[in-house]
C-alpha cells in the first residue's frame, strides 16, 4: 500500500473516535498493553513528560517541546486530532513523521492489528512510541487522547505528569460530575512522579489531592505559583495566559533533567507556531477584515474564547460555525454572541452534525443563521460580505478549523 492507501485503511477499517465518536473509546488497556508487548516495549525507550486535561493540552505540550527545542534537545510531540494531516500527530523538532515510516509500521505490523483489532487510536500510539524509540529523541510530549486513566498513552512512566484543567466534556466517557472526570483524568497520576495541575476547582482539587497521595506523588498547582512570570509568546489567545503558567511549572520541575535556561524558555514561548508547527489556536488569517480561526469546542474552551471575540474591535461579527453530532449544544449557546451573523455548515466528517439541524436549534435561540454545503462555502460568503472593519471568527469544532487553516 501507498501512503494514502495506508491512511484509508486506518481510517476506514478500524474505529476512530475522531471520526465516529463513542463507538471507538476503548474500556481499558489491554489491546494496548498487548500492542507494547509485541513491540518490544519502545515507551520505555525515551523519556517522556505526559500531558492531560480537558483544555489546553495541545497548547501546553507545544509549549514545553518548544523550550526543549531551544535547549538543544531532540524533541518528540504526540498530539491528537490532526488538522491536515495525519502525520501532524507524530513529530520530531516540527517535522512530521515520515509518510514512509507509516507506510512501513502499518505493513509490518498489518497481521497483529487485524487479529486483535486495535482501535486507530491504540495503533497510532503504538506508532508513535516505535517511531519516537527508534529515532532516539531526547525526551517526548505525549499528549493524552481522551479522559487518562483508560487513554492509550497511558502506558508510560514519565518524568512528570501534568493536568491542564477539568471542563465538561464527553460526559458521556468520563462523568457527569467534576469530580468523575478529574478522577478519570487523574489517572495518569503515577506512584513517586511530580504532578503539575493548570487550573483546579474545589471539587477537582480534592480530587487530585487525594489521588496524588495515595500514588505518594508531590503535586504542584501552577496558578497558586505567584513567581511565575507572565511571558511574551507567540500563541495569542488570552487564554494561553493559563496555559504558560502551566507549562513554565512544567519546566521548572523539568530542570532536574535537562538543561534549561530562562532565554531558553523566553525563546521557546515566543517560537511555538515556528518549532512545533502548532496550528488553530487563535491563528489569524486576515488582518481586514479580522479572520481568526480557533479549535475551541467545549464549555469552557468557548467561553473563553468568545471574551477574547467580544474585546477585539469590529463594525459587525461573522461566524462560520459547525459541530460534530455529539456536542451539547445547550451548553455552548449562553457564550455565543447573538450580535452577530452566523454562517453553519455539517463539517466534514462523518460525525458532523448535519447543517439544516444546526441552523434550526440557533433559530430558536433567536440567532440570525444561513446555512451553507460546506465550511469553505460558508467562509467564502463571509468574506464577500465582512466590510474591512469586520471581524470572521470560525469555530466550533476541530474539523471546521482544519478544513480552512
């Protein structure tokens, strides 16, 4: 097979939460730990920093892959989902993974992934420990998937192990209630490994207290840190502020390992987009009109996005607008601007709801909703009707980003 053969049998055989939501989330780790077996171990081949929570969790492991970067190490990033390609998951110093490499691990290990028919998410992170182990990187950034306690990367022994925060979302996987799902977060707490935490409540704070003393790990809460400074980067959301803070903990517990300077870490933040090739969080298209393109897709995500909408300056807001047909919409509508004119449309993937049905649930909270056959539709439209002053936020989802970044 081709590369493009390859990705098609990935994509199509296999269930990938990505694209079909629940029916691919995985109950526990055994095809995982079976998978790791088979491979001969390569987790434990590299050092690696592990990185959870509901938001963030892109921004953060960019965050510190980049100030390893400028330290001189050879950095691993796994991330998920991809905006364009499915080699954005896996990288070295920025550089995505070889479409060769994927070709080849998908071959050789064809007969083992059909006979015990592994998820797309537990093949690709087997991919990406082979490709990490075999390539020798210093260290790697792996991203959790989905909840941590039963995510496929949660196999490692990492250096530190590091939650961003906890928001609804995927209620449906890991709890109706904060504390379910800091606890299925809190999962990836491991015996005598330091934890950092982002953002706490007193409901998740309890949480993470008790599980970080049971594994009789040292925990850190970044935003109690005050000698933090706040530090210039390139990634502009407002809402990165939380995310720095979060990722220079991080890295204050990581100088026991590496060498790490203060410009080093001046360096790394203000050269994300550049060394990790992270893409989608507040990313500006257009300066006139105001083009702004952002990931954010739940509860919290939007809220804060939506605040950093509502400071910029524009005679009028455009917003290209889609979800996937999971997404409770409820809870997203009291953050979404009414001043404004929504363009929505099905993303493209199969989980996408259908755009008629999104135009007719903002109808009936009294936004002002056209409906487009697609997403680039949707945003050419916008554009031939934003005035120079105006200002196009796209959002929603992942997929409606990726499908004009």
């Amino acid at each position: 097979m081709n590369y493009q053969e390859t990705l098609n049998w990935m994509f199509q055989q296999l269930p990938m939460f990505q694209k079909i939501g629940v029916a691919a989330f995985e109950k526990d780790l055994t095809n995982t730990i079976e998978f790791s077996k088979y491979l001969n171990h390569p987790e434990t081949k590299f050092k690696s920093i592990h990185i959870g929570g509901t938001n963030g969790k892109g921004s953060t492991s960019s965050l510190i892959a980049s100030v390893l970067q400028e330290a001189g190490y050879k950095v691993g990033l796994y991330t998920s989902p991809h905006l364009k390609d499915f080699r954005e998951r896996i990288r070295i110093n920025g550089e995505d993974i070889s479409e060769e490499f994927v070709v080849n691990f998908i071959e050789q290990n064809k007969s083992f992934l059909e006979n015990h028919h592994l998820s797309f998410f537990e093949m690709t992170v087997g991919m990406a420990f082979q490709y990490f182990a075999d390539e020798k990187v210093d260290v790697a950034i792996i991203e959790v998937g989905l909840g941590g306690r039963l995510d496929s990367t949660n196999i490692i022994s990492p250096l530190i192990s590091v939650i961003t925060n906890i928001g609804w979302d995927h209620m449906n996987l890991l709890g109706n209630t904060l504390e379910e799902i800091a606890f299925e977060k809190a999962g990836i707490i491991k015996n005598n490994t330091p934890i950092v935490i982002g953002e706490f409540t007193d409901e998740t704070k309890s949480v993470f207290d008790q599980v970080a003393n049971s594994k009789e790990a040292t925990i850190y809460y970044a935003s109690l840190n005050d000698s933090i400074p706040n530090l210039n980067s390139d990634l502009k959301g407002n809402y990165q502020n939380h995310n720095k803070k979060t990722a220079y903990q991080a890295l204050l517990l990581l100088k026991e390992y590496f060498n790490i300077s203060e410009t080093n870490i001046e360096n790394g933040f203000l050269n994300v987009a550049k060394n990790t090739g992270l893409k989608g969080r507040w990313t500006i298209l257009s300066e006139k009109p105001l083009i702004v393109a952002d990931t954010a897709h739940n509860k919290n995500g939007l809220e804060l996005v939506m605040q950093q909408v509502n400071e910029q300056k524009f005679d009028h807001l455009f917003v290209v607008f889609g979800v996937v047909n999971d997404k409770d919409i409820d809870s997203i509508l009291p953050f979404l601007p009414k001043n404004a004119t929504y363009f929505v449309s099905k993303p493209d993937v199969p989980r996408g709801l259908d755009g008629e049905i999104l135009k007719n649930i903002l109808k009936e909270s009294g936004f002002n909703v056209q409906v487009f056959d697609s997403i680039p539709l949707a945003l050419e439209h916008a554009k031939t009707v934003a005035s120079p002053n105006g200002m196009i936020y796209i959002g929603g989802s992942t997929f409606v980003v990726a499908e004009v970044v």
